[in-house]
C-alpha cells in the first residue's frame, strides 16, 4: 500500500468540514488502497484528477497504485503529470524511475532515481545502461547501507564484473604485447582449463618480465591443478626466492614438495609459510604432516594440537583428529587413539569451513 500523495495539507483538508469533491475522491481512493481494493483506489484517484486537475497527490496516487497493480506502462503519464504539477515531489521520481526501469527505460529512469536518492535503484539502471564505473559506486553506496541484501550482492558483483572485464577489454587492445595483457590472457584461459594455451601466455608474460610478482605463482598454482608437481615446484620455489615475505609462496612451495616426497624440504617451506603468517589452520595442518612424514611426531602432534584450538568443527580438524590417532596408535596409548578417531568420525562431511591457504 502507497497512499504516497496525502500531503500534511491535503491531510488537514480532509479534516475540514466541507473538503472538496476531488479531495473526497482522494481519500476514499487512500482508504481502498489501504484496505487491499486497488481497483477501486485506481477509480477514485482517476475520478480525483479528473474533478481537480492541479492536484498533483492525485495524479501520483493514481500512478502508484497502478504500479502496485504491475501495470507500469499505465503508471507513467500520470506519474510526468504530477511532476509537471510539482517537480520537486520525490516520491513521484522515486516511482517514475521505478516505472520506467520496469519497462526497460533504464536510462530515462536514471535521472528521477538520482532526484529520490535511491541509491540501489538507480545503481541497477546505470548498470543496464552501460554506465558502469557509476554503477559500481551507486550499488557500492547502496551495500554499504544494506550489506545483507542478496539482490544488491547480485547486481554489484555484476557490475564489478562487466567493469573488470571493460577494464581488461581496453588493456587488450591498447597494450596486446605487455605483460599484463599476456598475464590476463592466461588467467582466462586457466579459468577455461585450456593448460597448453595458459602455459603459453604466463610464459611470454615471463619471457617480458621475469620478476614480475604473481607470476610465477599463478603459473604453478596452474601446474598443482594438473598434478604436475615437479613443474608447479619449480615456480613456487621461483616465486619464494622473487618474494621472501610471501606466506602464500612459502605454503605453496611447502605443498607442492609434500607431494614430491620432499618431506625435509616441504617441513622447511611450511614452517617459513607459518612465521609470516602464524596460526592459518591449512598451513599447520599441512607442516604438521610434514613433520609427521619426516619422522618428527612431537612435532606433528603439537601442530595438530594447535590447529584444534583454532577451529574444532571443520573437516580439517577432523583430518588433524585422524593423524593424531595415528600418533596415539604407535605410542600405544589406545585410548586416546580411539578417541581421536571418534572426533574424526563425528567431523567426516562436514562442510568446510576454512579452505583457503594464507594470502
């Protein structure tokens, strides 16, 4: 219900013992609205414009019940009237903006949601008007006020998407022999797992820049998804030595050597990944099996331990709980051991929590 045209006048009028006939119209056409009867609110609020055609509350009524009615092609002349009547009423900008973006107008809808300060709104018809470093920051706006809003998420990540990908269009075409543009391209393709032809790109990209930070990472984060170890290790190590500070190159290195055998080396890599960024439950789980299959159990064990004070309820935990019962196993200790296999049982599907390795 919108019974958006009742002025704090016309309101007062109402009160009056003899109101006019068009502001009788008004208010049996606000009562029928409020009471669910959109019909009849559209016929009285017609009948109110028709009796007074100066009042501008009549003619948005009418156009807000018609758009409470779906019918936003109807919706629209009376909406422009009451605005020619009194261009600074702010609902009727608010509902003809609505009204045309429903229609397809975006970029006639555009200026009367910016006069109403809908934020969101208007965030959507800039985005499908192609105005897209101005959406992102009216919907950017918008989230910020309403941060739970799935359908603003929606449009945001679209709008961060389609300005991301104009930005990376332009690149393309403005730099096609650069390293960001051979960078981009093979990011693309790894994202189309079409290896031969990523391998490709990151590698001209290399051949320009060979210190450029990234890259060797994003080239043996894209050798670890084809199981190419021996490869994706070569990268990672590159990327540790162009990057000492980097958690996420050491982790990597760490993660590609574990599957290399390199249980020493891997051990090494992981605690480096764990001094510069301490207490990521992946990288504590990953240095505690490292330590486990170098031969270091008190080790392994005090890292799982670890990894159980800072989430108790992930599948990680639950493989934390399964390596400490093999800990517990060897040591004898059948108890514990059966203990900690019990937590692995309870924690076996569990959805995940925590998957991402530091950053």
């Amino acid at each position: 219900m919108i019974g958006a045209g009742l002025s704090i006048a016309l309101a007062f009028a109402l009160q009056q013992a003899s109101p006019s006939p068009a502001l009788q119209h008004l208010h049996a056409g606000v009562e029928a609205d409020q009471s669910g009867q959109l019909d009849q609110a559209a016929a009285e609020f017609q009948k109110a414009a028709e009796l007074d055609p100066k009042l501008a509350a009549a003619f948005l009524d009418l156009g807000a019940v018609l758009i409470e009615k779906r019918d936003y092609d109807a919706a629209i002349a009376p909406l422009k009237h009451a605005l020619e009547l009194d261009p600074d009423i702010e609902g009727a900008h608010r509902l003809l903006g609505f009204a045309l973006l429903a229609l397809g107008y975006a970029s006639e809808a555009i200026p009367h949601l910016e006069k109403a300060h809908e934020d969101d709104t208007a965030g959507i018809a800039l985005l499908e008007a192609g105005k897209l470093p101005e959406a992102f920051a009216a919907l950017q706006k918008a989230l910020a006020k309403n941060p739970n809003d799935p359908d603003l998420l929606y449009y945001y990540g679209r709008a961060a998407g389609l300005l991301s990908k104009q930005v990376f269009d332009d690149l393309e075409a403005r730099f096609p022999d650069s390293v960001r543009a051979h960078q981009m391209m093979a990011e693309d393709y790894a994202a189309l797992r079409e290896l031969p032809s990523a391998e490709r790109e990151f590698n001209e990209a290399l051949k320009l820049r060979p210190q450029t930070a990234g890259l060797h990472l994003d080239l043996g984060e894209l050798y670890a998804r084809a199981q190419q170890w021996d490869k994706a290790e070569e990268q990672f190590r590159l990327e540790a030595e162009l990057q000492p500070g980097s958690a996420l190159a050491a982790y990597r290195l760490g993660e590609s050597l574990l599957q290399l055998g390199k249980f020493h080396e891997a051990r090494q890599a992981l605690a480096r990944s764990n001094e510069l960024k301490p207490d990521m439950p992946e990288t504590l789980y990953q240095l505690g099996k490292a330590c486990s299959l170098d031969g270091d159990d008190a080790a392994a064990q005090k890292h799982w331990m670890h990894l159980l004070t800072l989430e108790s309820d992930t599948p990680l935990a639950g493989q934390a709980h399964f390596g400490l019962a093999n800990i517990y196993r060897k040591q004898g200790k059948k108890a514990e051991a059966d203990r900690e296999m019990e937590q692995f049982r309870k924690l076996q599907g569990k959805p995940t929590q925590s998957d991402d390795p530091p950053k």
